[in-house]
C-alpha cells in the first residue's frame, strides 16, 4: 500500500519511477539523509534521461568515443591538446574545427566522438552529411516549413558537417547552407570534417563570393586539424587480405 502511495505521489509531483524503485534500496542513518540520497538518486536518473535524449537527438548513425581513436596521426594546431577536444572548450568559447585530410583518416571518428562528449556534457548537437542536411534544407523550403528547421538547428551548441564538399551543390541548396553557417557565426561551434581544400571549395559552391563569405565565417574562429596519414580502412583491407 505504502509503495503505491509513494507511486501516486510521484505521479502527481511527475517525478520518474525511480523514487519508488529506490525507495525501499537507501540505507540511511537520518531522515534527513535518506532524502537527500533520494533526490540524488533522482537527479542521476534524469540527468542519464537527458543524456540518452540529446545522442537519440543529435543524429549520430553510429556511436564513436575517444576510447579506440589515435591521436598520434592527427596534426594539432598550437595551443590545442586532446584534453582540451574532450572537455569541448571550444564550444565554450564558439570556436569551430575543420578537420582536412584524406578519405578514412578518422575525421568522422574524432567529430562523432566531440559530439557525444558535448551530449554528455548538457549540450545540444546535430550530426550530418553535408549532402543530406542541404536535401533535408530543400525539402523543408519546399514544404514550407524551413523556419521550423532553422529553428530547430539554432538550438544546438554543435553543429557537425561530415562529408563536406564531396557532392556538388546547386544554387539553391548552397545558399541554404550559406545561411546556416552565417546563423553560426558567432553564436555555435561548427565542425566540418573534409578533403577538399579551401582553395577548391568554389568548385563545390559555384560561387566565389558566397564561397569565400563562408571561409571567412569558419576560420574566423577556427582550431584546423590535420589528418596526412593514410585511409584507416584501406589498411584494415591490405591487412585482412
């Protein structure tokens, strides 16, 4: 009778089944101390909730984390260590990365894992593929429901580009992303993962002032990372043959 109540009660105040779970688990000398370890309990528990809502929410297609990533291939610029990547300064301070190298040289890998340090953090991201976030902009233009999407993405802390400049963009679609990263500036990170070099960058955009209006947004506060060594994948293959 008494754990119904307790569960009514949670219902009423929308506190998560956990209390009643944990109700009858804590051991405590005081009354006093029996509460506050149950509202830490309850803390926990919906800072876990949160957690698992913003990686479902930031779009990831797979979970990476530093765990398996080497840094001993990638190129740091000055001032930049991998404890400073982890405890995501830089979206503290609204600095973007640009990670250039070669196909599977582990920049996804690396953004992935920044990305899901930020979720874990509090904050909010959005992860994709350059060519689907310029057809998922089109198709909200379309729809009519492109503030809706604006808006959705100024909301994140983090935005990351995987795959930037492999797929051509029309007028259109470059300039929605124009206005995405010029809604950015200043405001969020941005990571652009590619292996296109900015000096090819037009060839993408077709334009050579909107191109270069969005190299100046993104380098103006901007950490480049360096990926020189070889494919990740093409060596896991010679290796496996």
């Amino acid at each position: 009778m008494l754990t119904s109540d307790i569960a009514a009660c949670c219902r009423r105040l929308r506190l998560s089944r956990n209390i009643v779970e944990m109700s009858g688990k804590i051991q405590a000398v005081s009354h006093q101390e029996y509460l506050l370890k149950l509202l830490q309990s309850e803390i926990r528990h919906r800072e876990e909730l949160k957690k698992d809502k913003l990686l479902k929410k930031a779009g990831f297609y797979t979970i990476k984390t530093f765990e398996s990533f080497r840094f001993d291939e990638v190129k740091l610029p000055s001032g930049v260590t991998p404890e400073y990547l982890k405890e995501c300064e830089f979206i503290e301070n609204k600095h973007n990365i640009v990670m250039y190298g070669n196909v599977g040289t582990g920049k996804t890998h690396l953004s992935i894992a920044l990305g899901v340090e930020a979720c874990k953090k509090g904050l909010e991201v959005r992860f994709f593929r350059t060519s689907a976030l310029v057809n998922r902009l089109a198709e909200q233009k379309k729809a009519g429901t492109l503030s809706g999407f604006l808006k959705d993405l100024n909301k994140a802390d983090l935005l990351i580009c995987d795959e930037w400049g492999y797929v051509p963009l029309d007028r259109i679609g470059a300039q929605l992303l124009f206005e995405v990263i010029s809604e950015c500036y200043e405001r969020k990170s941005v990571i652009i993962n590619t292996n296109i070099e900015f000096s090819r960058w037009v060839n993408v955009f077709y334009d050579e002032q909107m191109t270069g209006a969005i190299i100046d947004r993104l380098l103006h506060h901007c950490h480049l990372l360096l990926f020189p060594g070889q494919s990740n994948r093409m060596r896991e293959a010679v290796l496996n043959t």
